[in-house]
C-alpha cells in the first residue's frame, strides 16, 4: 500500500507532454497573475508585506522535583502588515507588461507547438473538447 504513495506523487505531476505544455506557458501565466495583482493592490490601495519576527518569551521548559523550570525560548513568527502602494509605479509596472503580453503569448504558442511534435502520441491520445 505504501509504494503507491511515491506512484500517485508522480502521476500527479503530469505526462511529460502536459510538463513541457505548463511549463511553455508559464511566462505568460505569470504574467496574466501579476496583471490580476496589480489590479488588486491598486483596486484596494494597499498591499501586504510578511516579515519574520523572532521574539524572546518566558516559557515553561520543564520540570525538576515537582517544581516547573522556566526559560527564555525564540519565536520566529510571520508578521503581516498592510502596507501602501505607489500606485503610479504599479500602473507603469501594468503598462510593461501589457506591452510583453503579445510577445509572451506568442512564444508560449510556439514553445505549446514544439512540444506537440516532441511528443506526438500523447497529443494524439489527448481527448478533444467540444
């Protein structure tokens, strides 16, 4: 039962074809994400930053004859904080990559074609839509 753990994890990362195929079009996806970002940020105002703390607190560590032992212990711990944007910076950051979308697209679409002749027979077997 165990050796399929290892089977499933590898079945989830796709045909090689579909590797080749999401791994084409990642640019433009990133791309198309970070659109939908600035979108957001700018629709809202304001963006969100983590930072790590690492703080000091008085804890129990144990105990000794019945009697609890106290010492220091560091926690590291995420910190979220909205934080402003520069909206003039992030409608530029917009514009360039409105500007590289065609360009993206099309060398995702080339880059889709190159693995479908790599891997002829998974296209084939592939089922169509419509």
């Amino acid at each position: 039962m165990w050796f399929l753990i290892p089977l499933l994890a590898l079945a989830a990362c796709g045909t090689p074809y579909e590797r080749c195929n999401r791994d084409a079009a990642e640019p433009y996806r990133d791309a198309l994400d970070e659109r939908a970002r600035i979108a957001k940020d700018l629709a809202r105002g304001f963006t969100y930053s983590t930072d790590w703390e690492t703080r000091m607190r008085w804890d129990v560590c144990g105990s000794y004859n019945g009697r609890l032992h106290y010492c220091w212990r560091r926690d590291t711990e995420p910190v979220t904080r909205r934080v402003p944007i520069n909206a003039e910076a992030l409608r530029t950051r917009d514009a360039e990559i409105e500007q590289q979308l065609p360009q993206l697209r099309h060398e995702a679409a080339q880059a889709q074609a190159i693995c479908r002749q790599r891997y002829p027979v998974e296209v084939e077997a592939v089922p169509s839509e419509g």
